[in-house]
C-alpha cells in the first residue's frame, strides 16, 4: 500500500539530538572577602547560600532585607542547581579544557562545528578561563595547541584552500608539494617569545598544551583559518582589519553586516580571515586582536569587557586521491567545520557599578543582547517540549543572530556558567542560575557523521610513503624489468667437436633454462601473490567498510546510551529537586496544618466570646429599654408638674403686674399732698413683693424678669415721690408694652 493511500504525509524521521551542556566554574574568593554564597557540595552541584546580602549602600547579614530583588522574588532560601560537572576554586586550566573543549575539538577535526560560550556576571572569571595569562594559558589557545598538534604533520600547502567571501572555500589548482606538508611534529614543552603581541607590550613566553588527537585521518590535506570579531554596541567590528592608510578616509573601524549563505548559516561579510600555519601565528593574532577589543576600568571590574569577544576557527579538509601523492580537487568532497569560542560580556547593574556616560550605554546594551539570549533560549525550549512553532526573535540582537545556526543547524554547544562566590552578587547569581537552567534544557541537533573518502581505500598516504621510500617504481610507475642473468658468453667456436667450448655452453644455457625456470615459477608466485593480495584487500576493504558501519552503530549505540544517561541523570535530578520541594512543602503543609488549628481554636474562642457579648449586650439592651420607660414616665410626670408650675408662676406674675400697674396708676392721679403717703405704702407694698419674688426662685428666666420689674417699679416709686408730675405719654408707653419686657424709662420731670 502506498505511503499516501490514507491521504496523509509520512513524518519525516527526527535526527539525533544532544542537550546543550552547561558546566559551572567556581571563582576563588578574594584574599580580603570570606562571606560566600555559592557552595559545591558535589561534582554536579552548586548550592547557593544567602549568607550575606547587598542592598543599596547598606550590607545585611543572616537576614534578607525587603528591598533586595532577592527578597521580593522569593529567594530567601537555599537553592541547589545541577550541571554536567561543577569546577571548584581549586579547578586548574587543564582540568577545565579537558573536561569541555577536548572533545568538541576532536569532533571538529573530524567535521563536526562546536560552539563554546562562556556566561556570567562582570568579574566572574570569563576572560580568564577563555584566554587565560602567558603563564596558565585557557581555553582558547590550548584549542589551538591541540589542532596543530594533531594535524600539523598533514597541512596542505599554503592557499591550497581561499575563501570566496560567501563563507565557503575555493580549491586551487595547485600540484602539492608534499614535502612542504610534512612538517616536524611540536615537542612536548615549548617555548616560543612572540615580539609585539604580548597585551602589556612586551615579549611574553608561554607553554603550549602537548594534547594530541591520534584518531585524525592522515588521508586529508587539512587548512586552518581564523578569525576575531566582537559585537560592540550591537554593532560588529573586525578586530584583525588593517585600518587604511588613505587620509581621507577615518581611521576608526567600520561595523560589519550579517548575511547568510547558500547553506542558511550566518557569517560575518568582508570579515578578515586569516590562514595560519601554526599555533604560534594564531596566538599571536588573537593578541592583536585582543589589544583592539574594547575594556574599560569600571567600579567592580579594573578591566571589564565591554564587548562580545567570539574567535573562529575553520577547518577545511579535502582527501588524497587514490596514489596518495595529491588532493582531489572537487568542493563536493571538501569539508568545512567551525569551532567558535565566545567570551561573553558580564551583565552588571548600575546601582552598584555607577556607571554613567559611554560606560552606561554599554551596560544597557551588554544587558540588552544578553536579556534576547535568555528569551531565544526560552522559546527554544518552550518550541521544543510542547512542539509548537513561535518565532524566535534572534535579529533582536547581533549576537543571537549570528548563532543562530549553531541553535538550529548541526554541531555541539556546550556553556561555561562562571560563578562569582561573593555574597554581594547573590541576586545577579540567581538570574545567571535561571539562565543556565534554561539552556540546558535546549537541544541541539547531533552532527551527522561526513564521508568524503567514500570509495577510497584507507592507508593511502602510508603506501605512497613506502613506496617514495623503497623505490619500487620508476619515475613512470611501470615495474622494473627482471633479467634471466648474465650475457650470452662470447666464445668461438672452431669444430663440432670442441667438447670444451660445447661443456660451457651448454652448462650456461642449462643455468639460464632453470633461471627461466625459477623466473616463471616466482613471476606465477608473484602474480598468485598479488591476486591474493588484491582478494585479500577486497576482503579488507570489505571488513572495514563492516567494521565502519558496526563501529558507526556501536557509536549511536554509544550516543544513544549517553543521551539516555543523561536523561536519566537529568530525570534524577528532577526527582531530588522535586523530592526536595515535596519535604519543603510537606513541612510547610505541618506548619499550616499547626496554624489552622491554632486559627480554629481562636476562632471557637472568638465565637465563644461574641456570644457571651450578644448575651451581655441582649441584657443590656434590656435593662436600657426598662430604665428608658422608667425615665420616660418621670419625666412625663415631672413635666406636667413643670407645666403646671410654670402655669401658677406665670398667672402670679400677671397679678403682680397687674398690682404694679395699678400702684403706679395710682400714684400718678393721686394729688401731690397725698403722694407722699401713697408712695410709703407703695414701697412696703412692693417690699412684700419683693419677699415672694425671693421665694420663686425656680425658675432662672422668670427671676430676671422679676428682678427687672421691681427694680423698675422701686425707681418709679422713688422717682414720683421726687416730681411732681409725669407726663401722660410717659404712662402711656408704660402701659402700652408687654409686662414681661417692662424696663426703667427715665423719666423727666415736668
């Protein structure tokens, strides 16, 4: 049945793939610091310890402060983190190299791209473990040492191989000298002054790595190419482009663009690649290189880089034809691999560097590449477990967009997570932890293994060597001739019956008979010899190709087993770390459960207390409500009585005004001889008044009225004693306003 008779499209078959390796470098601790926060309690385990922390211009200790990011991000306790190895303080440069970059640098010589980054914070050790010093060399140049030492024997002639400018590589037509390849193997121990390159100006001497991969093929012509850029700014330079001797042209370095080949793998265009013939040309040229990067004194780092520093090195390879004496000049049998190192920029923050002016911009924009790293990784990631299909953003920055072949073409990538230990970097440690947890959770597809021998057979350069060196062939390459001995015997010979004469001859002619003889018996050995050479060859040829293809199963058998190895381990160490969130939340749940019945039994309390105060206040509600009527019906009582004694005052008052009024009244139509009289007996009337009006006191408002009234009445009464007569209107105000608002009115006499 065919692969679409159900009408659907067969899934095309997923090739291997290898999780990007993260290992963790420890830096030693200042002489003058001792607070740490990053432990190694394993060789695959770094735990980071909130010891001591830094917020704004202040140090706390054991506590972690509230307005630390530390703080606010949940980060007040010990957290573990896994790698593929965990280098301590005491890790040597060898130790690290060996351990990451040996194997990428094996497979690179087979064909295979590699790619190795480190990644930290500012002085975290990156440029150190990358480049190293003269005296304790890194990363990079040992990379170099072990290239040259394992091909060196093997190099073509000098542009043998030219790039085209696209990021591929032009074979020229060039009759190799192989002589000029066979160069003497580099002792164990060199030492080599390099004038002019040093990065303090000076000669510098230094040891080379004597690593040596035995497994390369001797059957390749091999070429070596580097080169140096750095992402400045999100801007590319070519640290190894001459600057122009034109004058009117500026001096300063011009930014490089991103393209992408015919094969969709980013490349820096019009970069300066150099072919170097040894590891001394390449250091030498990463010195240089290094002298023009950019580095600036800031308050945390006295030479930080303020760039992206990445270093490439190409191999291009290309097999011996079939005599071994030359290469075969066809690029479809041309390999092309690139092992790139990356130096990192550290992230820092400006509260703690104060950096202001060009130096702030450059923080901003270091952050910025690395913030894009970190979120490609994350899609990535995110793409690959749950197979759906967003958009990375790599043209966010120059640096993801360069890689972003390595991420998704074929090779091996492996990070270097160097870890700052001070107590002060505790917060930047946790985003570089989170960093490293993402990537190492992104995959990367297996390079496929390259052939381009294909059909030829191996030990090619070996045979020509025997060959040069035995003289089996003449300048032609045809067989020398073989002789059956010496030259006919020159003799004369005079009669038939010359016994002598006729005893040699024939003895000679006997030899030469056997010596054919002996001829063709070994020419028929030989060629027996050779036929079974050549089945012995085709056997060869035969159990080596089996031996390649069960070699080639027994190492996918072998990736397959490490790739589950990994699995597991990375499966292990999901389950310790979510065995121990499980304790952690488990004694969480106990210090819940704990409080919940401690709530419960405060809140039954609380209850019994708010139904005791309903009681208390149901009572008391009660008690007011009585005591309301009570108070209700005695004021009620005690009103009516008010009501009626302000009813008694008020009608006594009337008649006592009315009194007043008469006696005025009559003192006034009285006669003058008789107001003497009448005005005795009026004062003593009002005197008795006066004694009740002191018995009404009661009442505050009534008794000023009162008072207000006598008084006027007394000033009346002495007033007509003294005139004779008031006038009529006098009386008749008097008399015309209300009792209650009487006052005194002076009188004028008549």
């Amino acid at each position: 049945m065919s692969l679409r008779a159900n009408g659907k499209t067969p899934k095309k078959a997923r090739n291997e793939q290898d999780p990007i390796e993260v290992y963790c470098r420890i830096r030693p601790l200042p002489k003058d610091r001792t607070q740490s926060c990053a432990q190694a309690v394993s060789q695959t385990e770094v735990r980071l310890i909130p010891t001591q922390y830094h917020c704004g211009n202040k140090y706390f200790y054991d506590i972690l402060p509230q307005g630390c990011n530390a703080a606010k991000m949940n980060h007040a306790t010990e957290t573990s983190h896994f790698f593929e190895h965990v280098f301590d303080r005491g890790a040597n440069q060898p130790d690290v190299f060996n351990r990451i970059a040996l194997p990428l640098v094996e497979n690179f010589i087979h064909g295979k791209n590699g790619l190795i980054f480190a990644y930290g914070i500012t002085c975290s050790g990156k440029t150190f473990t990358m480049n190293g010093t003269s005296s304790d060399i890194g990363i990079l140049p040992r990379c170099l040492d072990v290239i040259f030492n394992s091909i060196g024997s093997f190099m073509a002639p000098q542009s043998t191989f030219i790039p085209d400018k696209v990021n591929s590589f032009e074979i020229c037509n060039i009759k190799q000298d192989r002589k000029s390849a066979n160069e003497k193997k580099p002792s164990s121990i060199r030492v080599n002054t390099l004038k002019n390159q040093a990065d303090f100006g000076r000669d510098i001497k230094r040891i080379y790595d004597d690593t040596k991969i035995t497994n390369a093929d001797e059957d390749n012509v091999y070429s070596v190419f580097v080169s140096l850029v750095e992402i400045y700014n999100n801007y590319v330079y070519d640290l190894l482009e001459e600057p122009s001797n034109d004058i009117n042209k500026s001096k300063l370095p011009n930014s490089k663009i991103l393209r992408e080949d015919l094969n969709h793998n980013m490349f820096v265009s019009n970069c300066t690649e150099v072919e170097v013939r040894s590891a001394d040309e390449a250091y030498a040229l990463l010195l240089k290189g290094q002298q023009r990067r950019r580095v600036a004194y800031t308050r945390l780092n006295h030479e930080s880089s303020r760039s992206h520093s990445i270093f490439n090195i190409r191999l291009v390879q290309a097999p011996l034809d079939v005599t071994g004496l030359d290469l075969i000049r066809d690029k479809n049998r041309m390999a092309v691999s690139q092992l790139s190192l990356v130096d990192l920029a550290g992230s820092e923050r400006t509260i703690r560097t104060n950096s202001d002016g060009d130096r702030l911009r450059e923080a901003g924009n270091i952050n910025s590449s690395l913030m894009v790293l970190r979120k490609c990784m994350e899609i990535l990631r995110d793409n690959q477990a749950k197979g759906s299909y967003t958009m990375v953003p790599y043209r966010d920055s120059k640096l993801t967009h360069l890689f972003k072949s390595f991420f998704e073409g074929e090779g091996k990538a492996r990070l270097i997570v160097c870890l700052n230990p001070l107590a002060d970097d505790y917060d930047e440690s946790i985003h570089v932890m989170k960093f490293a947890e993402v990537t190492k959770e992104v995959v990367v597809t297996r390079a496929k293994e390259i052939d381009i021998a294909e059909g030829l057979m191996p030990g090619r350069r070996k045979v020509a060597d025997a060959v040069a060196e035995r003289g089996f062939t003449d300048e032609s390459g045809d067989e020398i001739a073989l002789t059956l001995g010496p030259p006919f015997p020159n003799y004369l010979l005079s009669s038939a019956d010359d016994e002598k004469i006729l005893s040699i001859l024939m003895k000679f002619l006997k030899d030469r008979f056997t010596n054919r003889q002996l001829l063709n018996n070994e020419r028929k050995r030989k060629r027996n010899v050779k036929l079974r050479q050549q089945l012995f060859r085709n056997e060869l040829i035969r159990v080596e190709g089996e031996y390649n293809a069960m070699s080639k199963n027994l190492n996918e058998f072998k990736a397959e087993v490490s790739n589950k190895d990994r699995e597991v381990q990375s499966l292990e160490r999901k389950l310790k770390n979510a065995s121990e969130k499980i304790e952690l939340l488990q004694k969480n749940i106990e210090g819940f459960e704990t409080s919940n019945r401690e709530l419960e039994l405060q809140l039954i309390e609380h209850r019994r207390m708010v139904e005791d105060e309903k009681q208390e206040r149901t009572k008391l509600k009660e008690a007011i409500r009585g005591a309301v009527f009570q108070e209700r019906d005695k004021w009620e009582r005690e009103c009516d009585k008010r009501v009626k004694a302000s009813q008694l005052q008020m009608k006594s008052k009337l008649w006592e005004t009315d009194e007043k009024l008469r006696l005025l009244k009559e003192i006034v139509e009285s006669t003058p001889t008789k107001r003497k009289s009448v005005g005795v007996n009026v004062l003593s009337s009002i005197d008795k008044l006066e004694e009740k009006e002191r018995k009404r006191k009661s009442s505050e408002s009534s008794a000023d009225v009162d008072e207000n009234s006598i008084s006027i009445t007394r000033k009346s009464v002495r007033l007509a004693g003294r005139t004779p007569v008031m006038k009529s209107n006098v009386y008749h105000k008097m008399l015309s306003r209300p009792r209650h608002e009487l006052k005194f009115y002076e009188c004028s006499v008549i």
